[in-house]
C-alpha cells in the first residue's frame, strides 16, 4: 500500500512547530490511511534532521525519540532498490534537473512507482512539476 513519496523535509514539519500546520498534519492523516515510500536513504535524512535539531536545542533527544516512535508506527516502506538505481536513473534526474542526488532519489521512486510526492524542497517540487509528477499538500514548485 503505497499512497505517496515522502521526502525527509516533509516528515520533519511533523516534528518542528514552525515546520508544521495543516498541510503536515493533512500529510500525517493521509500516509496513516494510505502508507507512503521513501528511498533507502530516507532514515539518514531524517536522523540528520533530528540530530541538527537537537544541536539547534529546537528539540531535545527525548522529544527526538517520541518523534522516532511515531513514525516507526507508520505505513512508510523503504524502497530495496534506490541503490542499483543511483548510478543510472538517480543521478541522470540529478544532472537534468540540477537536483541533488538525494532529492532526484525521491523524484525517480515517485515516477517510478507512479504516485504522487510529499516534498518541502521547493527545487525538488519544481523538478516533480516539470517531469509530470503530482504533488501532496500544498506544495508550491518553485522557479
């Protein structure tokens, strides 16, 4: 069951106040219902994002723990074959789109499973837009 993509930064407005509002928690509701996919680098980001957080003091490591938890109770499944696919289809996305190989990752897993992205990143939006994919929430492609 795979109703989306969802990138890290999209999770992390989940766990940040001045990240959040209507939008994430529509998200949180929606990917509860429906399940989403994440590239296997998905955990790294998000743990980044946690520990910079913690560093930042704009969450505390058990706050970091509490937010671990609630996600590990979502639907959200790692996607086994973001790796075999970096070197080709993921970094050809990158170079196109002038994306991060990390973003173009999430970019290739939404085209190819044909689901729509749940992204922060207004780059990777833009990419999404121009390559057809559709967009979760109220993400707005940027220039």
């Amino acid at each position: 069951m795979t109703g989306c993509v969802i990138d890290a930064s999209s999770v992390l407005a989940w766990c940040f106040e001045d990240e959040g509002g209507p939008e994430a928690d529509a998200l949180i509701e929606q990917v509860a219902a429906n399940g989403a996919a994440v590239p296997g680098l998905w955990s790294l980001e998000v743990a980044n994002g946690l520990v910079a957080g913690e560093r930042r003091r704009r969450i505390s490591p058990a706050d970091s723990a509490a937010f671990v938890a609630m996600i590990e109770e979502l639907p959200i499944v790692a996607d086994q074959a973001t790796g075999a696919r970096a070197l080709h289809e993921t970094m050809s996305l990158a170079r196109a789109h002038r994306l991060t190989a990390y973003d173009a990752a999430y970019l290739e897993l939404a085209m190819r499973l044909g689901v729509p992205l749940a992204t922060g990143d207004r780059a990777l939006a833009a990419a999404a837009a121009r390559t057809g994919v559709v967009l979760v929430g109220g993400t707005k492609p940027g220039p």
